[in-house]
C-alpha cells in the first residue's frame, strides 16, 4: 500500500508550502512495507523533532528507525 508517486509529491510539496523547503517528511508505519494492508498515513516532519517544547515520545524514535524520507 505505498503511496504513489504523485501522492508522495502532494505531501511533500504541501508541507514545504507550509513549513518551508528545507523540512524533511518522514513516511513511517505499514504504509512503507507493500506486503501489508495499510490504513492510515503516518508521517513525521522533522520539524517536529526539532520544536523545544515537544516531548520526544518513543513513536519519533519508530519513525526515525523505520519510515522513509519522502
């Protein structure tokens, strides 16, 4: 269930319109593996990762390891 190459282009030009061109998005879960059904759409942009008031929960760490820069 990967997105296709024109879903990857709508996300990543979408959060670079918003939070600038230099922001990295990171697609992570079952949508980055083709053998499983996916449901929802999880990213992470590295924005987020970098906000002083986050709390840095063990999900970023999952995504990190495990998701694919768009």
């Amino acid at each position: 269930m990967y997105p296709t190459p024109l879903q990857i282009d709508h996300i990543r030009s979408t959060a670079h319109e918003l939070l600038g061109e230099s922001e990295r998005v990171t697609l992570f879960g079952s949508r980055v593996r083709d053998d499983l059904k996916g449901g929802d759409v999880n990213l992470i942009v590295d924005v987020v990762l970098k906000a002083p008031n986050l709390l840095q929960q063990p999900i970023h760490d999952i995504a990190r390891q495990t998701g694919i820069l768009l």
